[in-house]
C-alpha cells in the first residue's frame, strides 16, 4: 500500500499564510492546522480562519514524495533548523470515512438514539436518527448536544411547530421530529450546516418536517418550542429574538453554555422567561423554561 509523506512542526512565530505557501511551494498536496494544546476554538464565523495560541502545521506530499530533499527544501523555505521538522509515512486510507471509527451508535434519555448509518440497532422501540454530520457541527458527543437531545426524549414535541436555531448538523432538528414535531425551522449562518440538515433528513425520510431557513427573518412565528444550542454571548444578544418567536406557554431549550454563564443567561431572558437548569454536564449546562410574558416584537439583533 502506497505511503503517504507528513512533515509536521510547531507553527511558532511563523506566519500561518507564509508557512502554509511554503509547504505548497515545497510540493504538500493537503495543509491542516492543528491544535497543539488542547486549547478549544469555538464557534468560529464561516469563512473564518481562526488559529490557537500553540498552532501545529502538518503538511502532507502524495506518495513517493523523497523525504530528506522535501525536508531540506521546506526548512530552507521556512528559514527553521531541519530538526524542527517530524517526519512520518502514512498508509493511504478512506480520509473522509476515518472518522467514522469512533462514532457509534448512542442512546440519549429512554427512547432516542443517534446512530451512524454504517450501523445496525434493533431496538423496536426506539426513536432513531440516522447521522452521518459532514462539515457541519453536531453528533452528539459533545455534552452540550447530548444535554439537549436527552432534554427532548424527556419532552418530546408532539404535534408542536419548533425553531432549531443555529442548527448545525441539524440533529435537535431531526430528533425533534422523529420524536413528533409537526414541523421545524431550522436556521444556521453558516450554508454548510444548512446543506448538511437538508442531507439528513432526506437520508432519515424527514424531509416534509425539516425547513431549512437561510435566513433569521424568515422564521414564521409563534414556535411551541425553540432550542439552541450556541455559546453564551450570541444567546444573550438574541434574547428579545426569541422571545418574539415562542409563543404564550411555550418552551426554550437553551445549551452551549458553561455553568458559570448561567446566571448571566438567566438574567438576560427573565423579562420573557423562567429559565432552570435542566442538567449540566462536564461543565456545561443546559437550561429549560416557558414563556411567561406577552411576545415582543423582534429584535433588529
């Protein structure tokens, strides 16, 4: 099986741009920046470009690339002692599928799974979603997505119009319609994660209950129940949005945040709401309420 050349190095002082033109200039067919931390970057914008304060560069050359000319030609390139550089062979594999290997088959609340479409459940039981998320956010590993979706198997909308806003992958969406939700608008800015919800429930046979909504401004109102599962600030901001967009009674599902952000969110939505945490989770929390005041108009946020 033909291998695969990587050189790998610290980025440094190093200009991302001029490392990354270095590395294609020296032959590198694929460029990943890599965190060399375990320091989280969330909730980049689309199209941003945003690195880590420690930023591995790994630069990978088709097979049969000559390991010790390509190293002296990209340390000479990036004017770096060779000894900075680690190389290594890797076996050609399915890239795109590899990921696959540690996604399987997961059960949320009493009912609700999430499993990947390379497996099989018997479960007569149970309501399933077939995932595979693509570029886009969202198979329920992360403990703020698991928060929500064991939220949702432990109120399931039946019969309710739901707003899934900041959608990702589209999997509250879609569990919230395998578990009975007439409809749901979902919304994203990033067009990824819009593609990627319309895949799914194509794929899951739920496509007459997903909308995808490219827009914020087209999101019909009132919604029995809207979640979302984004970060604290932009839940903040879009406090007096939602509240225009639940209706009289009805829910809020809000995740995302870390459990020292609760008393700010709290806070921010109790002119409309009376939020309670519902679960919190590897220092993430959830929180759940109803509507208790009469709609206000939407926020230009």
């Amino acid at each position: 099986m033909s291998e695969f050349l990587q050189i790998s190095f610290d980025l440094g002082a190093l200009a991302a741009d001029s490392a990354e033109q270095a590395c294609l200039a020296c032959g590198a067919s694929a460029i990943t920046f890599a965190d060399a931390r375990d320091e989280p970057v969330l909730e980049p914008a689309p199209g941003e470009f945003r690195l880590w304060s420690a930023t591995r560069l790994q630069a990978l050359f088709a097979p049969g690339t000559p390991s010790a000319a390509t190293v002296r030609a990209l340390s000479a390139a990036l004017g770096v002692n060779p000894g900075q550089l680690e190389v290594r062979r890797l076996a050609d594999r399915v890239w795109e599928r590899e990921w696959l290997r540690d996604f399987h088959a997961m059960r949320f609340g009493r009912r609700l799974w999430i499993c990947p479409r390379h497996e099989q459940l018997e479960d007569p039981g149970a309501a399933v979603v077939w995932l595979d998320p693509g570029l886009a956010f969202g198979t329920g590993t992360h403990p703020t997505t698991a928060l929500c979706l064991e939220w949702l198997d432990a109120h399931p909308p039946l019969g309710d119009e739901v707003i899934d806003y900041g959608c990702g992958s589209g999997i509250l969406a879609l569990a919230a319609a395998r578990l009975g939700a007439r409809r749901v608008q979902c919304f994203d800015i990033d067009p990824q994660a819009l593609l990627a919800t319309r895949d799914n429930a194509e794929a899951n046979g739920l496509s007459s209950h997903i909308r995808p909504c490219a827009s914020a401004e087209v999101l019909a109102a009132p919604a029995a129940l809207l979640t979302a599962n984004i970060l604290c600030g932009p839940l903040v901001a879009l406090a007096p949005r939602f509240a225009a967009l639940v209706e009289p009674s009805g829910a809020i599902l809000l995740s995302g945040l870390l459990e020292a952000d609760a008393p700010e969110a709290t806070a921010a939505y109790a002119s409309w709401f009376e939020l309670r945490p519902f679960a919190s989770r590897e220092g993430w929390i959830a929180l759940s309420g109803r509507r208790t005041a009469t709609p206000a108009p939407a926020s230009p946020t």
